[in-house]
C-alpha cells in the first residue's frame, strides 16, 4: 500500500485524520475524528500538484467560503478552513452517509417521479438559501447531490462541491478564477448562457436544476452526445423536449413537463425567478399526483366506523411505546391524506389545498430553523474553546510576569534599572489584566448574544408549529363533520383512513390524558 503523509495527522489541532474516503477534481478527502468530542469529520486536502496552480488554489478558497456561507440542511456544512505546514489548504466539513445520485441513477436508469420530487424540492430549498445568501452554485449535477438518511427520514438531500461558485459579493464581483471565455462546469447541465460565458445569477443554476428533474425521470439528460461542443450548441439553440415525450412506463403530469419546459428556457427571463418558486411548484406536483393516486371506484358505502377491532387497534398503538407526539404526528399524515382524497373526489372544498401547502412549507422551515440551531449551539464550545485558551495564555503571562517581579522585588540591593524594570513589569501586568478582563466580558457577551439569536429561531420554530397545529385542527374539524355529515365521505374507498384516523386520535388522548393525571 502507498504510503499516505496525511494519514495519522493531526488537523489544526482538533481532527485527527483515521483513513482514506476517496479522491475529487482538487482534492483526497479523508475520515477524521474530533480530538475531544465523539464527532466524525471529512477533510478535503488540495493535492499537492495544484499548490502553484492559482486558480485551483481559489477555487478550492471559494469552495470553503462559499459552503460555510450556506448553513442549510440540504447543504454540506463546513466546519473549518486552513493550510497545513506544507501549504495544502483544507476543508473541515461534516462526515455524510449515503449514496450519490449519480450512482443512484447508475444502478436504477431512472427513478419515479414519486421519488424524485421530494428529492428535487430539497435542491431547490439548498439552492435558494444559497442564492439568498449570494452564491451561485455553476455546478448542480445528479454527481453533487448525496442522498443520506437523518433521524429515520431517507433521501434527504445534501449539496456538495461548490469549488467553482461564484460569490456574488464585494469582494468577489471583480475577482476571475476563470480566463476570459472559458468555461467550467458540466456541459449535459450548463444553462445557455454559462455554456457561452456570460454572467450569471441563480437562474442559470434553475437551468441546472431543470436538467436535474429532467433526468432523473426519463434517465438522462435532455440533450446529450458524445462530443461536449455539440452539447453545448443543443443547450445555446436547439427547443428541449418534454420529459414526458422520453418515457411511456410512467405517469408524467402535464404540470411537471411545465415546471421543467420553464426551468429549461434560453432566455433566462422566461425562467423562474427563484429557486422557491421551482419548490412551490414542485409542491403543486406532487400534490397533484397525491390527487390523482386517489382516484378509484366510490361504489359501496359504509355508514359508520367499524368497532369490530376497535379497542385492539387503539391498544396495539397504545403498547407500541410511541409517545404522544409520534402518534400525533401520523395522525397529522393521514388526515394529510384524507385531504388530499377528499379534495380529487370534490368532498372537501379546494380552498383546504392552502391549508396543506402551508403546513408543508412550516415543515420544511422547521427542519431548517432546527438544523440552524444545531450549528448554532455548536458555536458554545467554539466560543467556550477560543477564548478559554485566549484567558489560559493571559493567565500565563500574567503569571510569569508577576513572578519575574517578585524575583527583581526581592534583590537586597536594587538599582535605578531594577526599579525600571518594576515599573515596566507592573504595567504589563496591569495591561494584560485588561485584557484578560476583556476576554471575559467579551465571552459573556458572546454567550448572551448567542443565545439571543437561538432563542429568536426557537421562537421561529413555536410561531410555525403554532401555524401548523392550527392548520391541522381546522383539517381535522371539516375532516371529521364530513364523516359524520357527508354520505359521499362514507365510502369503502375512505373507510380504512378514517379508521386510523379514529384509533390514533383516541390513542393521542388517552396518552394525553395519562400525562395529566401523572402530573
């Protein structure tokens, strides 16, 4: 085996490198664990061939820059930036388990549009927050997307390299990484105006994210070919087609083809604005398809919930061991999807549609302001650990000096230089003594500011969550006056939902009410 200098290192201080993960474009990206927490890392190392190289050197800067600027669930999160002694830089990010898309695509050819859609709406929430926060991402490809699972919930999605964003800042709007006309990125997801070199915003990221979407249900991309010139040339001139023309197996709505014929217009003012408005369309999709999975025969009707097995379904969720708020949390789903039902068959008016919206757009806020706050309290040990070892160095000093004052104090016979020199020492101590109070006036600062801040996004969180319960308790308000009011409601077609409906709302009681008596 080759022997690797980098292996056994120690990082900065802190990470600790313990084997090998794989090589990128600039970079070997390496496994390290945190010297003191029980924390796992990735550590990208620009490989030493490309240290006289000034425009992989920046682009592996802006890399850092740009990602670390990007706190965001659907975004690899950077914890750390520097050069080693030997001048590589590195890239201090967190560890991810999963599977590319594009390995994903490798082994399926393509994947349902059931699938793909809450896939591509997480790109999206990535790609707005990158571009609310000034940054082009120039690269989205099926390759820079990794599907992990967080807390149960697969596919969720994290972005990846940003080594040739463009930072849309005042700093950065003048600085080239790039020659006059030359181009970096992909050909098969360049926008027509990256493809020609030109300026762009996030649009031509859209762009991207369109072919994305395209590929992902039909299997490649709308235009391809061996030659990259003739790639690009499709992308500059030639109509893209609808992704439903490339597949006959499955059942692509007209409203998918829209999203994705907009995302890929050349003209990137026929396109859609932001990458929200992609999301929130998206959304509509996918709704859409929850409406159109409904359909079905509504011939036998039933008049009342069955009791046959009742009280052994609602103990069966009672001895599960889920909590209230896990209990409650289906429920919410499947009155979700007595919505959705409702609303194909025309029972329950369309307006409710908003309700659901809603309460998915709050959801995925959540998970962002929640993954926010998990970055933020990180912060604690950052401050905790920087300005301790800042007071410890004071304290040091302080120390050394004042025992270099007790020696001189102490000589018998002082001359006019040994009393200088008191004099000198006391003010140093007296100095650093400010200082030293000013590390911690400025640690308590930052803790109460730090703590302000999470305490305005927790905030955040309870005002949606409010939002949401709200949503759900009118749902399950005209859910219910439908069952008991509407003969329509009644059908077989229903029945099983609204079974489950019943037993977890009366679980989610029962333990409610345990949790009151116990209290």
């Amino acid at each position: 085996m080759k022997y690797d200098p980098f292996l056994g290192r120690t990082v900065n201080d802190k990470f600790r490198i313990i084997d090998f993960i794989g090589q990128g474009g600039m970079g070997t990206v390496y496994l390290a664990e945190h010297e003191t927490l029980p924390r796992r890392f990735a550590i990208k190392i620009l490989k030493t061939e490309y240290l006289e190289n000034e425009q992989f050197v920046e682009r592996f800067r802006r890399e850092a820059i740009a990602a670390s600027r990007v706190v965001h669930p659907n975004v690899v999160y950077i914890t750390d930036f520097g050069q080693l002694p030997e001048g590589n830089y590195y890239i201090v990010m967190e560890y991810l388990e999963g599977e590319g898309l594009d390995n994903l695509l490798d082994s399926q050819g393509k994947i349902p549009i059931s699938r793909a859609l809450p896939i591509l709406m997480q790109v999206a929430d990535g790609l707005d927050h990158a571009h609310r926060m000034g940054i082009v991402h120039r690269d989205i490809k099926a390759e820079n997307v990794l599907l992990t699972t967080e807390r149960g919930k697969k596919d969720v999605v994290k972005l990846l390299d940003f080594g040739i964003a463009r930072l849309l800042l005042p700093n950065f709007t003048s600085t080239r990484i790039t020659s006059h006309g030359q181009v970096f990125g992909t050909p098969e997801y360049m926008s027509p105006e990256q493809a020609s070199g030109k300026n762009l915003d996030g649009r031509s990221d859209i762009y991207s994210l369109g072919v994305l979407a395209f590929e992902l249900v039909t299997g490649s991309p709308p235009f391809w070919d061996e030659d990259p010139t003739e790639i690009l040339q499709a992308h500059l001139s030639d109509p893209p087609p609808a992704p439903s023309s490339r597949v006959q197996d499955q059942n692509i709505p007209s409203l998918f083809d829209a999203v994705v014929l907009r995302c890929l217009a050349k003209d990137p003012a026929e396109r859609f604005s932001t990458a929200s408005e992609v999301r929130n369309e998206l959304l509509r999709v996918r709704n859409l398809l929850t409406q159109m999975a409904a359909g079905g025969k509504t011939e036998d009707k039933i008049t009342s919930i069955s009791s046959v097995d009742y009280e052994s379904e609602v103990k069966s969720l009672l001895d599960s061991g889920k909590s209230a708020f896990a209990l409650r949390n289906e429920l919410h789903e499947v009155l979700k999807e007595l919505a959705f039902r409702l609303m194909q068959d025309n029972i329950l008016d369309s307006e409710f549609s908003h309700a659901v919206d809603e309460i998915i757009t709050h959801q995925s806020a959540i998970a962002s302001l929640q993954s926010t706050i998990a970055l933020k309290e990180q912060d604690f040990e950052r401050i905790r650990n920087e300005m301790g070892q800042r007071e410890k160095n004071l304290r040091y000093a302080i120390l050394d000096l004042n025992q270099e004052y007790r020696s001189v104090e102490s000589k018998k016979d002082k001359n006019a230089a040994d009393n200088k020199l008191m004099d000198d020492l006391k003010y140093q101590v007296e100095s650093l003594n400010g200082a030293l109070k000013k590390v911690i006036d400025d640690r308590r600062t930052a803790f109460v500011d730090l703590n302000r801040e999470i305490d305005g996004y927790k905030k955040s969180v309870e005002d949606r969550e409010a939002e949401i319960s709200a949503h759900y308790s009118t749902l399950n308000f005209e859910i219910e006056k439908l069952r008991i009011e509407d003969s329509r409601a009644s059908s077989i077609k229903f029945a099983a939902l609204f079974e489950k409906m019943v037993h977890l709302r009366t679980a989610v009681e029962k333990l409610r009410l345990q949790a009151s008596s116990i209290e």
